[in-house]
C-alpha cells in the first residue's frame, strides 16, 4: 500500500477541504464524497474523498449535520478557506461601474455617502452593509459656529476636518445677544481649530482662565460649552449606518428563530452593534472575522476595512452575512468600496472616475 508523503498529503486534505467550502457556499446542501468527485477532478476514489472527509471532521475543519453523510464547515475550516485566499478576485466589470456611478451620483453631504455606501455593499452582496464612522476622538475640528436657538438655549454647530457635521443644543439662563455669539465663535474657531475634539476640551479650559477678565461677558457660555459641548457622547460614537438587515431572511439557515432574534436585536440597538464592531474591527487592512471569532455575531461573518483622510482612518465599512458566503467576491467589493471612500475624503475626484481601459 502506498504511503503519501506528508506534504502530499496535506495538500489533498486541502483540496478536498476547499471543494467542500467552495460548494456549500455555493449550494447551502451538505457536501458528501460523491458530489466533490462530480464537481471537481481529483483523481480520487469515492473512498478516499470519504477518509479525507473523515479525518478533516476529526481536525475540526467539517462537521456533519444529524446523521446526514454529507459535510459542512465549521468556524475553523471557514477560517482555513479565508486564509487561503491569497489572490483576491477583480470584481466584474459591470459591478465595479455600477460603484463608480453610484459615487459620481452621491458626491454630496456626507448622510448621503454613508447611506449610499451600505446601500450599494447590501446590493452587491446581497447580505447587510454597514458604515461606522470613527468615534470624534480621532476627529480634528475645523470651525464652531454658535446660534441662537431660543430664549433659553444656543445651537453649537461643530465640522470636523473630514467633513462630519455635529449640532448640539445647550441649555443657557439667558442666550446672548449675537454680537456675543459672533464673539465667542471666533474665540473658539481662533484656539481650537485643528486640534482634537478631546484636546479642544483640554484647550478651551484653559484658554478660559487666560482670559476670564478679558471676555466676561461670554464667559458663562464659554463655560458651559466647555463641559457640555466636547465631553457628551456624540452621534459619531454611535452612528452605525446599515443596509439590508432583511436580506439575512434570505439565507435558509437563519430562519432558526433564535438566531434571527438575536440579529435584529443587535440591528435595533445600532449602539451596541457599532460597539461590537468598532471593538472587533479596529485592526489595519482588511479584515475577516468568522462566526465564534465575534461571539456577539458568532452564526456570522463579517468582512470589513477601513477608509482614511491623511492616512488617519476615519471609519469602517464592511459586509456582514452567513458564514457561507463568497469571501472573494466580499473582499473584492469591501477593497473597492474602501479606496473609493478614500479618494472622496482626500478630495481625489480621479479615484470616483472611470478609468482607461486598455
């Protein structure tokens, strides 16, 4: 009998463990021994598919489902798979366009690049796309207008350097009268422009205690704004920009109800799903986690990058759908999506262009 050498071996062991992932994500059946000899040529016997089989069940990589003799992967052999990947494909060319105009059309306000974002990763995927915003903590801010908004309260209007919009209404036992406000927007805009909103709120306390005496007037608003304005929680520590929730019922194997209510909890509560994913994601480059990997998400995949102003990341896009679903194709469109958000924060209108070809 004819012993393998071991580098052989491994090699088939490989082989065969791809034809299994290949054709459950392609198929959702269980893959048995005879379905990967119809579909792939290895030049091997049914039972030799079958003992390969056996011994990736025994390594962890498959699992089998009841007493169906057909296999599915587990966490690890999706793990395996992804890793493997060292190519990723080119996106076809009618999807890539299908971005680049989606682009050209939505160079707008930032709402709209967002929703347009998760709108085209979810239909081009067919699974959930997502945008999460980086937390202002990495924000640097570009100008602070002050307005009056009632008798008791002003509206601080804050743009950060990467185009993020925030308002925050503050709660004052008089508002002051414009000359005023105009007074106390050029103090803040002439001390706190370019700094980072928690070293804005460092600044800004101090600079108050320079000069208390000089600006009297507005120094009650100035003071309150310094504890209320660069310390609360702000819509970008929470924004979580989703697309598609609904496509998951398309997956037969999460009509199990346990695991629907578990998603569309983490979908309603957008915070605690941005928590998991800005905890999870925070990594450089593209990333790929697979079910246990994010206990939260642990029947999931989650396939996701992120996008920069300066080289400084601003926030993650992503994919999030079953764990049978093509990571290629995934990877491919998250990369694109990716570099293009880039060259709209960096002002580099060629990256939202079609380009040449040959």
């Amino acid at each position: 009998m004819r012993i393998l050498p071991s580098d052989e071996s491994q090699a088939r062991k490989e082989k065969i463990l791809q034809a299994v992932v290949h054709l459950y994500i392609r198929t959702g059946k269980p893959v048995g021994s005879s379905t990967i000899g119809d579909n792939y040529r290895l030049n091997l016997s049914p039972a030799t598919i079958r003992n390969v089989l056996a011994d990736l069940e025994k390594e962890g990589f498959l699992t089998h489902p009841h007493t169906s003799a057909g296999r599915i992967p587990t966490d690890r052999g999706y793990r395996f798979y992804v890793d493997s990947i060292v190519n990723i494909q080119r996106l076809a060319a009618e999807e890539e366009q299908k971005i680049r105009t989606e682009y050209l059309q939505r160079r707008r306000e930032l709402e709209d690049l967002m929703l347009s974002t998760t709108r085209v990763l979810s239909a081009l995927s067919h699974c959930t796309g997502f945008v999460l915003p980086h937390k202002e903590s990495v924000e640097k801010l570009r100008r602070v207008d002050l307005i009056p908004f009632n008798r008791e309260q002003v509206l601080a209007v804050l743009v950060s350097e990467s185009g993020f919009v925030r308002n925050h209404v503050m709660n004052v036992e008089k508002t002051p009268d414009q000359d005023a406000l105009r007074k106390a927007s050029n103090f803040l805009n002439d001390r706190l422009a370019g700094l980072e909103f928690p070293e804005a709120q460092t600044r800004l306390t101090s600079e108050l205690m320079r000069f208390e005496h000089e600006m009297r007037d507005e120094q009650a608003l100035l003071t309150t704004l310094g504890k209320e304005l660069f310390g609360v929680r702000t819509p970008q520590d929470k924004d979580l920009y989703v697309e598609g929730a609904s496509n998951i019922l398309n997956f037969p194997e999460f009509h199990d109800y346990e695991a629907m209510r578990t998603f569309a909890h983490l979908v309603d509560e957008k915070e605690a799903l941005g928590n998991v994913l800005a905890r999870e994601l925070s990594q450089e480059g593209l990333q790929v986690r697979i079910g246990a990997e994010m206990p939260e998400l642990k029947d999931f995949s989650v396939v996701s990058t992120g996008y920069r102003l300066n080289g400084r990341p601003v926030g993650i896009i992503g994919i999030l759908g079953p764990k049978r679903m093509e990571y290629e194709r995934m990877m491919s469109i998250v990369n694109t999506v990716a570099k293009l958000m880039s060259g709209y924060f960096e002002g580099r209108p060629g990256m939202l262009e079609e380009k040449e070809r040959p």
